[in-house]
C-alpha cells in the first residue's frame, strides 16, 4: 500500500513516511494510492476477533510496511485492559428499540480520540526507532485530541508535543486534562482565538518545509492518516457486534447506519473509508451543533468555512470548528480522486471564500451515503434529559448533537448507530442544567481539578510559535 496527496504533487510513500510527515509536502493530505476492497465473506471471517486482534486485521491493510508481530505488538499495547475500561475495548449500548451507542470513550482521557491515540503512540516510537529519528508533534485541539495525544505521547522518547489550544475555549475539565501534565515533553500552548486560528498556526508551520524539516515536525491531529486508519476499525467492530445474535442469513443482508458528531469530519471520513472498503453502511450521517458549515455544505454543495468572528463558542466545544481539514479527503473523493482537479478546487476557494460542488453533490451524493443535520444548545439539554429519563444513561452533548440528529435520519428495518465522542464528567455544566446533577469523576480523576496547571499563553502569532518551538524541540 501506498501513499499519494489529494493535490497531486507527493510521489507515492509508505504508511511509515505518512505517519511521520503530517502534512504532503504539496499542502495537501495523504491518501491511499487505492482502497482496499473486502468482500462479505472476508469482513465475516472477522467475528470471532477480539478488539485488538480485529484492529491488526484492519490496520494491516493500511500499514503494510509495519511487520505483523510488531503490528500485533502495537495494538495489543494500545488497546489493553490497563489503557480501557471495557472488556469490549467498544461497547456498544442500546439507547432504545431505533438507537444504539457505539463507546468509544473508555479510555484514558474519557474521549473517542482515545481509540486513535493510543494506537499512534506505539506507532510513532515504533516508526522513529526504526529510522533513528525523533518528532517534534505540533497540534491543534478544540478540546478532546489534545488530552488523547498528550497521554499516548507522554514520556515517549525521541518525541515532544507542542498543543496549541485556544484560550477560554474548552472546559474546566479538558484544560486540566491537559495542563495538569508536568512530563518534560509535553508543552501546552494557549493561543489568543479560536480552534481555527490554532489549526491555521500549524497548516502554516507544516507548509513551511525549511522549518519542518530542520525541526522535525510532525503532527497527530486528524490530518494523520495513522489516525484515520485505526478509526476505521470500530467501524467493523460496530457492524460485527451489532449483527452478532442474527442469523447467517440475516447477517448476509444486514445493513446499518452511522451518526457521527462531527468538527473537522476525521472521524466520519474513517467511516466513508470504511463504506468504501465495502463494509455494509447504508448511510453516514454527520451531525453538527451552531458551527453548521459541513450540514450546509451537504444540504447545498456549497462550502463556506468561516472566520474566527463568526466561529461560535458552543456548550459542545469539541465541535466548534467552521474549517475541516479532513474535508479536503472527501472533495479528493467527489472529485474522481484527481490531485489537479483538487489543488484548483482549494484554489478558487483561498480566492473566494467558497467553493460550489452542488452539481458534483448531485450526481455522486447518493453514491456516498451522507446525510447531515444541525443540533442546537436547546437540543443538547433536551436529548441529554430525554435519554437520562427514558434510560438512566447520561451522555455528553456531542453526543447528544449525535442523537438528535440520528432520531430525524433513523429509518425502520436500519439500526443506527450513533458514535459516542466523550464521557459526561467533563462537561458537567450542561449535565447539571440537563438533569440537575453532574456525572460523578471517576475515582482516579477525582482531584484533576485542583491541579497545578501548566501552560503558556500566547498571540495568534506564527513567529512566537516558530521561536518557543525551536528552543524546546528535540534533537537527533
């Protein structure tokens, strides 16, 4: 398997090279040269494998660089009974007879970015010993990948880990997440703006192939393939365990959806990839709060991403994103999977603003099975009470955003499955104006709160950026 850009100007490279890079040299982001393709057969051979003997399976289509013992290695370290509270790695839980909970927030920091941290944390130590290298990880978080990144990096050698993070923007809870970390390679930096000033800061540095290159730099938002790959697998996990108690006749036709709450539609991409390699999704649908770019965009076919001016701070913060990097791998997709057609495509909207793929939308949308929807702060509280009322289960409101939206596209005879993205306990204001009371912490996080915090505050400002990176990165 290899690699290539959605803007044509990457010579094909190894899963090893992607994982390291980020970014394509060309600004674009790396794509697999072809799917792979599985039959039904193939995908129900896969039934019997636990959670991590399924993720070798998946991965191993993808990372074929990667020996199967070391492959093997990585993912049972990753996904292990001491990083993730369930035996299932992913239960899934019924909400009602029409929605059912896909928990991926069992891990470490409570949040679904557990699932792909923890596997490119082995993946990258693993990929820098082998080329004696080290990374220098700029990233970018709204709330939930900073903390997932830091607790998977923490401590891992060769590797340093600047996260940027915009200033006021997160919860109590997911700030001392990740300012609470004293290791010495971790940096947290507060950036004055929102998560799209963050996310443009580290576009800008990874374009920049001089700096890039003499500092090592890598990245782990969800513009890493490494993470869109070991997405993929709950997606499998998912369809298996929700067709276990049907008949082998019934499992030959079952067909499910997928909601997903979406901000810079990484997650919902490892899905279309999945549909793609031929797991039996009937429809993806994304699920937006206020920052409704992506649900405009899959409504008109026109994308407008928007300024910071008008990027809102919502009750669901991790969503608060009104420029999706992974988009750029979909449009790859509408557009015939051709680099120069893409490349002109982000041209005319760097030009304008916008970018019209109405009539592309039209004539390939249903081939893709998306759908989209809009979920408001009223909405969260209404679902997040809803659920707890008719189901003692309390949910966080990106997941609420998710079941709202899954209840106006759920269709009878189609279980659908709504991707869980965190646990209540770091929000626990909504929860409490929900349901009156917040979601007790687990007893390992009880005294987070009252932690010393560790972070730098700083200007939206790629210079300053540039400057306390080089004094901290580490060297070969």
């Amino acid at each position: 398997m290899k690699y290539v850009s959605t803007r044509g100007g990457m010579q094909p490279a190894s899963y090893s090279e992607v994982l390291l890079e980020g970014l394509a040299p060309d600004g674009g982001l790396a794509v697999p040269e072809t799917m792979p393709a599985l039959s039904g057969p193939q995908i129900e051979a896969w039934r019997g494998l636990s959670y991590p003997e399924l993720a070798v399976e998946v991965l191993s289509l993808f990372a074929t660089d990667f020996p199967r013992s070391e492959l093997e290695h990585m993912c049972h370290a990753a996904y292990s009974s001491e990083n993730f509270v369930s035996a299932d790695i992913v239960p899934l839980t019924p909400l009602d007879d029409a929605i059912t909970l896909v928990g991926l927030s069992e891990g470490p920091t409570l949040a679904f970015k557990d699932m792909a941290m923890q596997y490119l944390g082995q993946s990258l130590e693993y990929a820098l010993r082998q080329r004696g290298d080290v990374l220098n990880i700029v990233g970018a978080t709204s709330g939930d990948t900073g903390s997932a990144a830091e607790y998977a990096l923490r401590g891992k050698t060769g590797i340093a880990v600047f996260m940027l993070s915009p200033q006021g923007r997160m919860s109590d809870f997911q700030r001392a997440q990740m300012y609470s970390l004293t290791d010495d390679n971790i940096h947290n930096i507060a950036v004055d703006g929102v998560f799209d000033d963050c996310q443009n800061l580290l576009k800008e540095l990874s374009a920049d192939l001089d700096f890039k290159r003499a500092n090592h730099l890598g990245t782990v938002n969800s513009i890493n393939l490494g993470r869109i790959s070991a997405q993929i697998v709950y997606y499998f996990w998912a369809w298996l365990r929700s067709s276990d108690d049907l008949s082998e006749t019934e499992r030959a036709a079952h067909r499910v959806s997928f909601t997903v709450p979406s901000g810079n539609f990484g997650n919902i991409l490892s899905g279309h990839y999945a549909r793609t390699m031929g797991l039996p999704i009937d429809r993806l649908v994304l699920a937006a709060n206020e920052n409704n770019v992506l649900d405009d965009f899959f409504r008109t076919g026109i994308y407008r991403p928007r300024g910071a001016a008008d990027t809102y701070a919502t009750s669901s913060p991790s969503m608060d994103i009104s420029k999706a990097s992974n988009l750029e791998r979909f449009i790859f997709d509408l557009l015939g999977r051709d680099g120069d057609r893409l490349a002109e495509a982000w041209r005319v909207l760097d030009e304008t603003g916008e970018l019209n793929l109405s009539g592309e939308l039209l004539r390939f949308g249903a081939e893709f099975g998306l759908a989209s929807g809009t979920s408001t702060h009223a909405d969260r509280v209404a679902t997040i009470a809803a659920v707890h009322e008719q189901s003692g289960i309390t949910i966080d409101p990106h997941t609420a955003d998710g079941v709202k939206v899954a209840r106006e596209h759920a269709e009878p005879g189609v279980p659908m499955l709504v991707l869980e993205t965190a646990k209540p306990e770091k929000f626990p204001e909504i929860v409490i104006e929900a349901i009156g009371a917040a979601a007790p912490l687990p007893e390992h996080l009880a005294g987070l709160l009252d932690l010393p915090q560790h972070v730098t505050e700083m200007a939206n400002d790629a210079g300053e950026l540039r400057s306390f990176i080089e004094a901290r990165a580490v060297t070969a």
